[in-house]
C-alpha cells in the first residue's frame, strides 16, 4: 500500500488508475444466502445513529442480540474459563455469523457493479453526451444507491459501524483464522479429534510456518477415533470440490463427467475470486485528510493490492500451493472434450490455457492433432479463446501494469522528496563523514538469489497426505 506520507506529500495522481473497470463481471452471478443471522451489539454498546437501522434487521437479531465479534469474545472467554461446550458453541457461531456478513457485503457489491453496467435494465444515462466524464460518477451514483438497498435488504446495517472495531482488530482475526486456534484447543477438550484436526488444517493452509500448530495437528491425527479422511479445511472454496472432482473423472475417463464438474469450476472459481475482490472495496483509513483525486486514487491501490492477493490466495488448495490454478481447467478441458470428439471445444479450451501460458510446448502440439482430425470442419471459431478467458487474463495483464507503475512512479517520488528533504552538506565536510570505501574497507554481504525469493507458500506439503492431488 502506498505510505500515507507519500500520499500527503504527493498532490497529483492520474485520474485513469481510478475505478479502471477492470474486476470481471461475470453473468453467473450466484444469490446470495439467506439473510444474515447475526445481529447488532448489546444495549451497552449501541450508539444512538442505529435506531433507524434497527427496523431493517429487528427480525433477523439473535435472540441474544449479540454480533459475531460478540460471540467471539464470549467464546474466547469460554475458552479461557475452561467452559468447552460453551466455547465451541460460541465460536462455531461467531464465524458462521462472519462468513453471512462476508458473503452478503460482497454479493451486494457484486451485484450491483453488475446491474450498474446492464444497459439493458438500468437504462439510457440521465445525459447524453459524457460532459467532464459524468457518466463515470453518474455509474458510481447508481451503484451507491443499489448499494445502499442492497444493504437494508440484508440487514448488512447491523454490523456497521463496528464501534468496538474502528481499527479492524477483530476484522483482522476473522479474516487471518485466528479463531481456529482457539476452536482447536475446545474440541481437543470436548473430545471431538477430527473436528480438532480440521480446526488445526484450516489454520495451516493460511499459516503453513506455525510450527506450533503443525505440532498440534500431528498430534491430533495420532489420536484415538480420528477419522482422516474426514479432515478437511473448514474455509475451502466452493470450487476446489468441482476442480479436484473433474480431475479425478478425467484420470478414470468419465469425459462426460469430468466436463460437466470443470465447467462449474471455472464458474465457481470467478465467482469466489470475485467474492473476495469485492470485499476488499471496504473502508479505508486514509491517516491523513487528502483531496478528492489523491482519495480516490490512495483507496483504489489499496483494494488493488488487495485484489491481486485474492489471485494468489486462490492458488492455495488443500494445503499446497498452486501457481496459475485458474488455466489448469482449460488444460484438462482440452483433453476431455478431444476424447469425446468435440473438437471446436477442445480447440477453444487449448486457446484459452495459451493465454496464461504463451511458451507451452505441448499445448500447440495436440491443437494441430484436433487440425487433422477435424479437417474440413475447422473454422475460424475454433482459433478462438473463450470469452471469460479473455477477460481474466487482460484483467490480469492490466492489473499487473498498474501495480508496477505505482510501485515504479511513487517509489521514484519518494526518493526525490527524500533528497530534497535531505540537509545541506557543509563545505569541506564531505569527505571527513563520509566513510572510507577505498581499498581495505568490507563490503556488505549480498544475499542470495534463494534468499531473497518470498515464496507464498512452501513448496513442501502442509498437511496429513497427498491425496487429491491436482
């Protein structure tokens, strides 16, 4: 994220990075879940700006009237009173309550970019040339208004603000698992080992270097009545079961099978992956007060960053890490639809993965093999990649050409203000402070090329055995 000094000191960003338009917007967008089941704080902690919002959720208040950050906070209580039943209970609710809001803040966000830009149901522009680019803001008016019902439809009110929350602590534990530590150690206590070892695998997929937790999940799969293969990650993406699914098909050679599962894959993948880049469009604390363009453009890099994490977080399945998951369902839908002899399918499914992977060897090969099976029934059609394809990638490409020009450009400011700012050297005193870099002196030991690769996750598997592989 760019640093807030940077931003305070900088007073132009290019008005072009803003809303760029570039999340992809796909038309098998899922419902929501049913409304939300949570509700707002307890009377000691309502402030008086939620007695209007109150109506919209006064059906779905628990009879205890208590949030998900409040029933988080009673079972970590629980847990430290040594009350495990309690503790379960409290926790197991506070993050079905968390995975509501979750799921309703970002459909919400979802389905309204989408019916902003349905031209067909939203409408003609109230002008119609696009003065000063109004249209723009006339799209992000609409999708505010959208946005504000979609709200009280879903009860989303509620949990907003989180006066108990204002520096996203409790946030920040839901969305990092730290509340599976905590479930891990109560079902141990209660006696439920596979629910205990699924507790310790969740932490571990988004954690895979806490040695501490490895230690726990080693233990609890030696336990008596454990039941391995009923240790699954607990936050597992809905598409992972489809992908893993119609692999599994396709190495047996149910082609239709296989076909059927990684065509909902890929509609699922967007969709979660959209789930998560929505959510990112959140609030953001600026640390200072900037003017409208430098606080558009600082909270679009935010939610950048975070969205290109939500790519990289899709790679991790099951406890291993999977680089460019998204063009595997073409690879493997190549091969299923040439075995059923749907070749145009298969073609356009091999396009499809040459976008992500232009330097692939084998993929051109077993396209020219579809040519000369089909022969005379090959038109331009089969040359073309398919259309969700295409939008992931270029979204992909832009984003990537974005973010280096923020980091190139803003780093290259920063360093200009940090000369500028730089004292004045004394006349004469240059070479007294400077230190002595002739010969003789020790030069600073470089690292390492593998020292310096960051890798996400370890390559090693985090978890109990390699079954499911992709």
């Amino acid at each position: 994220m760019v640093s807030s000094r940077r931003w305070r000191k900088c007073t132009l960003v290019l008005a072009v990075i803003v809303f760029c338009g570039c999340r992809l917007v796909t038309t098998t967008i899922a419902q929501t879940t049913d409304d939300a089941t949570s509700a707002a704080a307890p009377a000691d902690t309502v402030d008086d700006d939620r007695g209007d919002r109150s109506a919209y959720a006064e059906e779905d208040t628990p009879e205890d009237g208590s949030s998900f950050i409040d029933q988080y906070e009673q079972g970590v209580q629980a847990y430290l009173s040594n009350e495990w039943e309690d503790c379960v209970y409290f926790l197991e609710r506070a993050l079905e309550g968390y995975r509501t809001y979750y799921e309703s803040v970002a459909n919400c966000r979802i389905e309204c970019e989408y019916a902003a830009r349905d031209v067909k149901h939203r409408g003609d522009f109230l002008h119609g040339s696009n003065v000063d680019n109004l249209q723009h803001y006339e799209l992000i008016l609409r999708r505010t208004l959208c946005l504000s019902k979609c709200a009280r439809k879903y009860a989303i009110y509620r949990y907003l603000p989180f006066s108990e929350d204002f520096d996203g602590h409790y946030m920040d534990i839901f969305q990092d698992l730290k509340t599976y530590p905590y479930l891990y150690s109560c079902y141990v206590k209660s006696n439920r080992i596979t629910l205990a070892a699924s507790a310790a695998y969740t932490y571990l997929v988004k954690h895979p270097d806490d040695t501490v937790m490895k230690k726990n999940f080693e233990q609890a799969i030696e336990m008596p009545g454990i039941d391995r293969d009923e240790i699954n990650d607990l936050e597992e993406k809905s598409f992972v079961a489809l992908l893993i699914g119609g692999i599994v098909d396709e190495q047996a050679k149910n082609w239709e099978q296989a076909i059927e599962q990684l065509e909902a894959s890929i509609k699922q993948f967007i969709f979660d992956e959209n789930q998560c880049r929505a959510f990112c469009e959140g609030e953001f604390d600026h640390g200072f007060l900037p003017d409208f363009i430098t606080a558009t453009g600082n909270h679009f890099t935010n939610a950048l960053y975070c969205k290109r994490n939500c790519t990289l977080n899709m790679g991790m399945v099951r406890g291993k890490y999977y680089e460019n998951l998204f063009p595997r369902h073409y690879q493997h839908l190549q091969s299923a639809y040439y075995q059923v002899k749907k070749y145009k399918e298969s073609y356009r499914a091999g396009m499809s993965y040459l976008l992500f992977h232009k330097d692939d060897l084998e993929m051109p090969t077993a396209l020219k093999t579809i040519e000369a099976e089909a022969k005379g029934s090959v038109t331009a059609d089969f040359f073309k990649p398919r259309p969700e394809a295409v939008e992931y990638n270029d979204r992909m490409v832009y984003e990537e050409k974005l973010a280096r020009f923020i980091k190139e450009e803003f780093d290259m400011l920063e360093d200009v203000i940090s000369e500028e700012e730089e004292p004045a050297e004394e006349e004469g005193s240059e070479a007294e402070d400077q230190p002595n870099n002739q010969e003789g002196s020790v030069e600073e030991e470089t690292p390492s090329m593998d020292d310096a690769i960051n890798e996400l996750y370890p390559k090693q598997t985090v978890g109990y055995g390699d079954r499911d592989e992709l």
